[in-house]
C-alpha cells in the first residue's frame, strides 16, 4: 500500500504562504494581479479557469479576464496581448495554449513578456530553466511535480528520477528541475526502446507522455516514487484517469500521486506563487 | 582494439563543405566573417586563436582581431563588443571565457547579439539548444560531438547516452543534441552517486566532467562509443589527457576518440559552419 500524494494539502501550504505575500502587496499599495486570456470556450480551458479563478480567490490575487472569441483574428488578438504587456496593474498572464489555427501562436509566445509569463510558455522562461537562472518563469505543472515532491519530504538530491516524455511543457522542464536539485536524470521518449527496463531502475519516476494508464507494474518496482502527470478521460472506465495505471502501480510503489487529485490540484497554487513573484518583481 | 575517432578527417571534410559555401557567399560579394575578441594573453586562449585562425584560412573566412590589454575597463570593453554587435561585416563572433575578474561576463553574455553568438554562450544560443529551435548556435565543442558521430556513421537514435557532467558549455548542450537526434540520454554530475554503474550500461558515453582520466575501465564495457571532451595537462604522463584514462579503455571499448586530436580538432570546423550560417542569415 503506497502512501498517496494528495495535492490538495501541498496546494493549500502554498496557497497560505501567497496569501500572506498577496497581503503584503496589497498593504503596500500593490493589488497582485493575474489576467487570464482565453480565446474561444473550450472546455479544458473553461475548467482551468474555474480553478485557477477560485484558487486566486482563496489567495488574494485579482483576476483580470479577457475573453476572446474563437474566431478572433491575428491583429485584436495581439492588440489585447500587447494590452496586457503593457498595463502595469497586470503581474501575470495566462494564455491558454494552443490557440485557434487562425491565430500564431508562435508569435503570442514571442509577444508575451518574460517577466509576466507566470505559465512558463516564452523561450525566456524555458531557457530559465534550462540556465537555472530566475528568467520567467517555469511551467506550472513542471514545478507542482516539485512541489509536491518538497511537500511530503522526499528526497530529489542524489536520487535517480526517469522522466517519461520530452515535451517543453512538462518533460523537458521538469527534467531540468529535477537536475537542478541534483537527481542524476533520464529523459526517456517515443523513440527509447524499453523504457519499462530505465523505470524499474528509478527512485522516482515522473510519467509525463499523455499515454493513458501506459505504465503499468511492468514499469515499476518497490520502494519507488510515482508522479503521474497525466490526466485522460477514460470511456470505458468513465473517469479521468492519469498516464500510469494506479491500481496496478498503488500495491506495488512506496508513494504514488492520485489522477485526479494529485500534481493537477497543486498547478493553480504554483501560478499564484508566480503571480506574487511577478509583482513582487523577482523576475 | 577499439576504432579510433579520431578528429581530423571529419574537420577536414567539414571544412570542405564550409569553403564551398565560403566561395559562394564571396561570388556574392559578401566576405564571411568571424571576429575573435581575447582579452589578455592567456594561454588556453591564445592556443584556441591559434588553431581557430588557421582552420578559417583553410575555409575561407576572413578573421578581425581585436585584442584587448588584460586589464581592459568595463566601458571600453563594452564598446568594441557592441561595435561588433553592430559591424554588419561581422558576421560571427568569439569571445573568450571568462573574461578578467574586472570584467563583467555576465553583462557581455546579455550584450552579445544571439544571430552573432557563434560559439553559443549566450542565454539566447542555449534556449535554442533546449528548446531545439534555430536560436544563436550551439556552444561549438557540445556540436562537435554530434559531428564525430554523425562522420563515423554512429547511430544515435534509440541509443543509450549517459553525459558525465551538466555544465552549460558541454554537458547540458550535448546532452540536449543528444535528445533531438533520439537518443535515451542520463545526465550524470558531482551528486551522482555511482556514475560508474550508469556508463557501463551505455551505448555511448560522453565524457566532460573536466576530471582528468577519471573514468577508467570500471564505467565502461564492450561495444561501447566513448567520447571524451577533457582536455587536461597531465603533469606525471608529461602529455595532454582526456575524462578517460585511455590505456585502459581502448582496448575494452568498440570506439573512442584521442585526446588530443579527438573532440578537440572538430570545434574550430564547426566554429567555421556557424560563422557561414550566421553570414547567410540563418539565424
């Protein structure tokens, strides 16, 4: 039986500790805000928002929301983008990715200040993470993964972590991440032939490739650490499930993140220590 | 007996490849050019000048020395970078680190101009190493290890690599080209525990943890590549050594490259590529 990671108590930990900062701020005159830029109703989108929305609410933190509609063009889509660089009462801003095909995204990434990226998606912020240096800011789910792993005590120093998936949202990131607090890390990918063999040798095992329920017992071994970063729906189960399949994976491991419940409630909590970060001007 | 990859025929056939492109750039009217800014006389330095001059004779590419005394302030400094910066018949420049202590190489790092980055030092050149995007270049000696395999017709793909050491000049990069081309990689350093156990299960192992013959045939097995980016005088052997204490290694290993005239003699070709690119505006 596996200790479960629940993120809910990390989330609330950090969330106390903003709360406390967001008050700070606003004594010194300073509302910590976060505009949320949303282009069309997507349903991922809208469920992000709603928990981002209530998490900024327990923490102190105004939202700004600007909403666009799917099929807003180019030029007022950069023109509200532009907006949100410049207004000095907005820290943060979070674009929900990937955009409608009408619209660059390579551009919105490009357009989008470093310092006020609090979702890590510039190339500032991710050479941040690569640099180890405070540019932006990294992923949010890259640093819950971390969080998670501060909050219940587990060692990252000098331990062997196997990151499943190469992403720059997720893997390549949290790889970094993970290397900064001195794991010895191994990225593995679509093209590692026996990913399951690198695995079973980890202490901790981050399974990032949006691969539902792919890591199965065969990828694991007593003692272990699990972070499921996935979360799939599953027709035939009828219920989100992550990329590791727990019931196979909770008798076996020594610890083990839940789907849903786990990395994903500490996510909203990370970007409001970013928003506070932001106006605080730590970046 | 191993095969012994050695650097000079893939410099020279690079080199080729890069005076042809020279040609073509001159029946253009445009002369590549790289600048080599050294502050002092240091040793190292002067070496590196040395072979970087005769391999751009050899391409093609006009060089523009700018020499500073090494006790240069700051401002002046500063000034002959941006002249640079701005000199549109600069194409590339090399600078050497780290400047003296009175100097800021932070500062010049930010200052230097990404599409003239040709040895990859600055924070724009990683990004593009991290997030595999045509940002500045890669540091020179991380690419020259990709060349050496791609020469001896290695295979990368789906390959086991362990990098011993994550510095941003070798270790991270490499292990980063590494990645892209599909390769499983383990990045090892200072707090991993045994590096030893991790090497013997490579398919290729790159050596660049700058500790002088330090992997010996205890982390390495059959069949396996060994790269070795060290370069260290060697007081006792009176020679120059590599990370790996060849004598032992050579005879157990498929292939490795010497020290010197490995890793070492490819840089200044792939030093070459990068000013041809940045004289085409690839960047």
């Amino acid at each position: 039986m596996a200790q479960i990671l629940r993120g809910a108590p990390a989330a609330a930990a950090l969330t106390e500790e903003v709360k406390e900062e967001a008050l700070r701020l606003r004594e010194r005159g300073v509302v910590p805000t976060l505009a949320i830029l949303r282009v069309g109703e997507r349903e991922d989108d809208l469920a992000y928002e709603r928990g981002a929305m209530k998490r900024a609410a327990a923490a102190g933190i105004s939202v700004k929301n600007e909403v666009l509609p799917a099929d807003a063009d180019n030029e007022t889509f950069c023109r509200v983008l532009e907006g949100l660089n410049e207004d000095a009462s907005v820290h943060g801003i979070l674009l929900f990715l990937p955009l409608p095909p009408q619209l660059d995204g390579e551009r919105a990434r490009r357009l989008m200040r470093a310092e006020k990226d609090v979702d890590g998606c510039t190339d500032g912020s991710l050479a941040g993470v690569f640099l180890n240096k405070k540019l932006g800011f990294p992923p949010c789910t890259a640093e819950a993964v971390m969080e998670l792993l501060h909050y219940y005590g587990i060692p990252v120093s000098g331990k062997k972590a196997v990151v499943i998936g190469r992403s720059l949202v997720i893997g390549r990131p949290v790889s970094m991440l993970l290397m900064h607090e001195n794991a010895t890390v191994t990225i593995c990918h679509t093209k590692t032939p026996d990913v399951a063999a690198l695995t079973r040798k980890a202490d901790i095992v981050v399974a990032a490739s949006g691969q539902m329920e792919s890591v199965d017992s065969g990828f694991l071994a007593e003692g272990q650490v699990v972070i499921d970063v996935g979360i799939s729906w599953n027709e035939e189960k009828g219920k989100l499930c992550g990329d590791v399949l727990f019931e196979e994976a909770e008798p076996l491991v020594s610890a083990i993140t839940p789907v849903p419940g786990g990395v994903g409630a500490v996510t909203t909590a990370v970007l409001m220590r970013h928003v506070i970060e932001a106006a605080n001007g730590r970046r």
